[in-house]
RNA sequence: UGGCCGAUGGUGUAACGGUAGCACAGGCGACUUUGACUCGCCUAGUCAUGGUUCGAAUCCAUGUCGGCCAGCCA
C-alpha cells in the first residue's frame, strides 16, 4: 500500500467508523469499499470538509477501495462553475501525492446521457475511472445532476408503486400541515391521489406546465412519525432557473434527500459518510432505497461530529459573508479556514493531513484546539522548510572595526533538520540591521539579548558588544555601534566562546526589502458565536499586519508557495500578490516563543 | 408533555467486562550559534445515583447536561 503517510509514525487510524467497513469487509458483505466526498458546489471547501476528505479517502486508500469526488448539485440557485473548479483543485492539493490514486472521477462530459422518465432504470451511468487508468483521458467528478434522467425514472417508479404522490399544497401549507417536533401533522388533501393523476400532473410538471412553487412531489410514508423527515417528504419541486451543469433542460429537481441515496446507489457507494445532522435524515436515506425496490447491496449512511475549532467559524454561510462583507480579502484569504486561504497562507497539505488523523473521528460534538493544528502546521514546517535569515523591525546596527566595503563571508545552515539541504553564504557588512527588541537598554531579569556593553552572538557570524547607543532628539534608540569580534566566528580561533543570547541580522547593502504580511486569529473569542451572539462583536482588529521587513539576500528570487523558516521568527512563504522586485511574503505561523511567554507572565 | 444521538484530565481522543493509555495545552529541567527543534520528568480524567458482576469507563435503569430535527437548502 502507498505510504506517504499521514503521520510518521502513525499507525493505521482506527474509528467507530473503519470498524464497521473491517466488518463489512470481514463478513463479505463488500468486496471493495467505496466512499465518496460530495461537496455541494455553493462555496469554498473547508478545514471541516478536510476532516471529511481525510476520513473518506483514507478509508478508500486503506482498503484499495475508492472515493468518488461527486459533486452535490441539486439546487441550481445556490451552486456555481467558480465553486465546482475550486473544490476540484483543493481537493487535488489536499491528496495528491497520498490518496490520488483512489480518486474516483468520470471521463469527462460522460453521464450526461438521455434517459427515460417512465419509471425504467436508465441502462447507462458513467463508470469511475481510477487515474491509473485513465490512459490520458481527460476526468472530471461526478455530478448529482449527472443522474436527473434516472433520479427522474426513480420517482416515476415510486409515484407507480403508490409510494409518492403530487402535491397541491403551499409551502405555507405544507409547514403547517407537517405539524412539529411534538405535534401531530395532518394529511394532505392531496396525499390520496390516484397513481394515474399523480403520474400526469408530474409529468407535466416536469413539461414546465406550473409554475415553481406550485406542486411538489412528495414520498407517501408516515405523517404520525416523531421524525419529521419522513412525514411525506418532499422528493421534488419546481424550480425554473438555469443549471449550471444542465443547463435549461430541466424544471423540476431533486430534493438532497433523494437525490443523495440513489446518488450513493447508482455510483456503487458501500460507505456513505456525513456529518451527525444528517442523523435523523437515515431513516429517510433507508427508506428511499427500500422502497424502489432496488438489488443489493445498497449503500448505507454513518455519521461523524463535524470539525470545529477554536477562534475561527466553519460554516459556509458564515464564510461567505465574511467574504461578501469584505471583512477578510476572498475566499483565499489567509485568515480564513478555508483550504484555499490555508494554502495562500503556507500550510501544507501534509499538515492538514496529520491534524485531521490526530483529532480523530467520533459521534459526539468537540471544540478542537486550534494548537492541535498549529503543532501540526509547525512539526511539518520545522522538516521540510529552508531557513533563512530575516528582520521585521530593524534596528541599525554599525559594526565600527570593519570597513565600509569590508565583506566577511559566512556558511549559514539550510536545515539543521536535514543535512541534505546544505548551506549558503551569508555576508557580514559594516552596517546591519537586528530586530528592535533584540535590544534593550534596561533588560529585565533572564534577559539575554543585546544590552549596552553586552554582547550577543550574531548567528552564523560572529559575537558583537555594545559600546554605544544613538539616539533621536525624542530619546528613541535608532542606532547601535558596535564592536565585532572576528575571532569567535565559525572555524576561528575563538569560535567555541559562549554568549547567553544568539540573534538573526541582515547585511544592509545585503538585504532586499518585501511586504510582509502577519496574520493573527480573525477572532478575539474561541466560540465567535457562543450564545447566538453576532461574531461581527469580536472580531480581531488587529488580524493582519503588514509591514517592511529586510530579508536576507538569497530571498530575492523566492517564488510563491515555497516555504522558508525566518530564523526565531517563525514560517513565511511567498505570497502570489508578489511581482518582481516586490516580493510578499505571509507569515504562516510564528515559531513558540519561549521567552514571550515567559514576560507575559509578568 | 415528541423522537434520535452523545457524555473519559483544561482540550482532543484510546481502552470493545479484567493495569484508565496517547496527543495537544500547561509546569520543571537538559541540550542548543534559532528562548526553535529534540530529550527527560511532572500536573490532571471515566456526568450523577442506583443495579448486574468475583470484577464496570464499558452492561442495565433512572436522572442531569449537551447536540440534532418543524426548508419546496444541503
């Protein structure tokens, strides 16, 4: 079995969820286990559909089964191509390289065949071509939409049965005729309807006769059940808006719950996963599928809690009018949990991949930590990112004994995490810059940075003492003069000596200046919503931070995606926004700060 | 006064009638030319009450708390 796993170390997972398919397998109830991952194409995926993606793929790629990318497209008002293109891309970045090769998908522009609404099965559905055998061809996902001639035959063929009826009645109507939770639902008027009626008038809501709105088509099943989903649910209803699959072809469409089993059936689905919400709709899912009569084995639903976590809002909803509001720049931005901002931002895909493993899978409802994600993020970062040398907030340095065309030459580490990275050259100039708050004229206690007469190691350099402290007329520290004591540097003399404190520089002549932009949690409050209060009240203001920073001067050819560890300041990568010459770079999470937190404490 | 689902350290999870374990977070220490990484140690838990059993986180009952369900959304 492939393995560029998931974690390294990591067995393979194990959930409620992986039992039941190890049983199905062990039974012989299944074969081969095939799942599916079928977004709705009405916004950007989420850190939350990785969670699904991760738990559905992997269960295809532990059991050499399958996992079909299908799109969930029922509802023409709501869905768009711009969503269908960044589903398929995000879910590629998300598992190519680990779970590609058990991809479902179809050959593209197949499934959108004729077929007939007399209540017979279409002969023909598209066939999931896995990549290794695609030859080439050119594959697309699945589509719901793919299946209207047959969702259609399928409702002929329950309308045939007496198991679904056309229905008169207004939404207004039908709300108060369902009755609630604890109240007792009446009948439709309509609900005794001939077979022979309701096949015609389905029929000609299907020809366009009415107007949306005006009929439904509803399952017969028990309108005294406590579950409201199954006091006659509706199956279909009029929709005259253009599709952005189908086009004009249709006017009537498939309710979720129609559509998604017989979805599930016809692609050969063993394993349908959601979330826990779609609990009550199982009984629905069930009957549908039994009530058609259909061949064995049918697919069966599970249910999983849905990802939240801390300081950030999962739903679609909510995103897209974070996005719609401009509070946050597109779907993509990097402050947002969607993949596409996670991606912009510098996480890998890798890291999403452990997170989702290391939070596991269960029925009942969690607020996860966001620190699990963030020590995800940072273990991954920490193996593979080059570090470089960078400074956010300068602070000018002079080192007085060298000359002012003086260049000392020095080996800088790629990655102390891997050997095979190598070094570079860095050069050490007259004039440098330091981070501001690596200087501090009155240090407190434990502080061991740069103080005036102290001495700091500058790294892969050499030790530098402060002799004198320049100040503004308004008594701000712009300028420290120096001396640098070549002898402590690598392979000298005097190279073995040791300072408390070692601190990252740029050369000044050295050094190219870039947009950085730091990103902080988008939300003051781990719930933004707890107790139905409008997460537009705690909103962080200060999210995103843009500053200059001077980088080291192998930067200036960086290209987007790439990811560097700025040394003790944490991981940044190179933003698309960046144009040549003017590099911008996003800080994708900083490094633990040790002593941040230590004078946080007070 | 409905139905369904759930409850294990601060957080996320494991244990499938037989030693409550792991991870994150937190604390202390070692190492360190990143106050990073790594390593060592520590803190801390079975919702409650009954019952079954030699033995219960696990099975049963009742209660408590939480989630979901009244779209012609998914």
């Amino acid at each position: 079995m492939s393995d560029t796993s998931t974690s390294p170390a990591a067995p393979v997972p194990t959930d409620f969820i992986r039992e039941f398919v190890a049983a199905d397998l062990a039974t012989g109830r299944h074969r081969k286990i095939v799942t599916r991952f079928p977004p709705e194409p009405n916004g950007y995926l989420h850190i939350g559909h990785a969670k699904s993606i991760c738990l559905n793929f992997g269960i295809g790629l532990e059991n050499t089964g399958r996992c079909n990318l299908r799109m969930d497209d029922t509802n023409p008002a709501k869905e768009e191509v711009e969503y269908v293109d960044s589903i398929i891309a995000d879910v590629h970045w998300l598992i190519d390289g680990w779970a590609d090769g058990v991809l479902g998908l179809k050959l593209r522009g197949e499934g959108s065949a004729t077929g007939t609404t007399d209540g017979e099965l279409a002969a023909h559905h598209p066939a999931a071509v896995l990549p290794a055998d695609a030859a080439g061809r050119a594959l697309e996902p699945f589509f719901a939409s793919d299946y209207f001639p047959q969702l259609h035959a399928f409702a002929v063929r329950l309308i045939r049965l007496g198991k679904a009826y056309v229905c008169d009645l207004s939404a207004e109507e039908m709300e108060r005729y369902r009755g609630s939770p604890d109240r007792p639902a009446m009948d439709s008027p309509f609900r005794e309807r001939t077979v022979a009626e309701s096949l015609d008038l389905f029929a000609r809501m299907t020809a366009g006769e009415y107007a949306d709105g005006a009929r439904t088509l509803r399952a017969k099943i028990d309108m005294a059940s406590p579950n409201i989903w199954l006091r006659d649910p509706v199956l279909y209803r009029i929709r005259k808006i253009d599709h952005h699959q189908t086009g004009n072809r249709w006017c009537v469409y498939p309710m979720y719950d129609f559509a998604h089993c017989l979805s599930d059936y016809i692609e050969g689905v063993t394993h349908s996963i959601c979330t826990l919400e779609f609990e009550v709709h199982r009984p629905l899912y069930d009957w549908i599928l039994c009530n058609l009569d259909l061949p064995d084995p049918l697919p069966h639903q599970y249910e999983f809690a849905r990802l939240s976590l801390g300081y950030t809002l999962m739903s679609k909803r909510k995103l897209l009018q974070l996005v719609t509001e401009k509070i946050v720049n597109g779907w993509s931005d990097p402050r947002l949990p969607t993949l596409s901002g996670l991606r912009r931002r510098g996480v890998t895909p890798q890291a999403i991949r452990d997170f989702a493993y290391n939070i596991g899978v269960t029925k009942h409802n969690a607020l996860t930590d966001v620190a699990v994600l963030e020590k995800a993020i940072r273990d991954d970062l920490n193996r593979i990112a080059q570090r470089r040398l960078a400074v956010l907030r300068p602070l000018k340095v002079v080192l007085t004994n060298l000359g002012p065309d003086e260049v000392v030459e020095c080996s800088a580490t790629n990655n102390p995490e891997d050997p095979a990275a190598g070094t570079r050259k860095i050069l050490l100039t007259r004039e440098v810059y330091i981070e501001t708050e690596d200087f501090l004229e009155v240090p407190p206690p434990k502080y061991f940075r740069l103080r005036p007469g102290g001495e700091v190691r500058l790294k892969y350099a050499c030790i530098i003492r402060c002799d004198e402290v320049i100040k503004d007329a308004e008594g701000r520290v712009i300028e420290l003069r120096c001396f640098a004591d070549l002898t402590t540097r690598m392979g000298a003399e005097n190279s073995g000596k040791k300072v408390k404190g070692t601190i990252h520089w740029v050369s000044v002549p050295q050094s190219v200046r870039a947009e950085v932009r730091l990103y902080d949690r988008l939300f003051t409050a781990a719930e933004p919503e707890r107790d139905g209060r409008d997460f537009k009240t705690v909103l962080n203001p200060h999210s995103l931070e843009v500053l200059e920073a001077h980088l080291e001067g192998s930067l200036a050819e960086a290209v987007p995606e790439v990811r560097y560890q700025f040394e003790r300041l944490g991981y940044f990568c190179v933003d698309p926004d960046s144009r040549p010459g003017a590099l911008v770079l996003n800080r994708t999470i900083p490094l633990k700060d040790a002593w941040a937190k230590e004078t946080a404490k007070g």
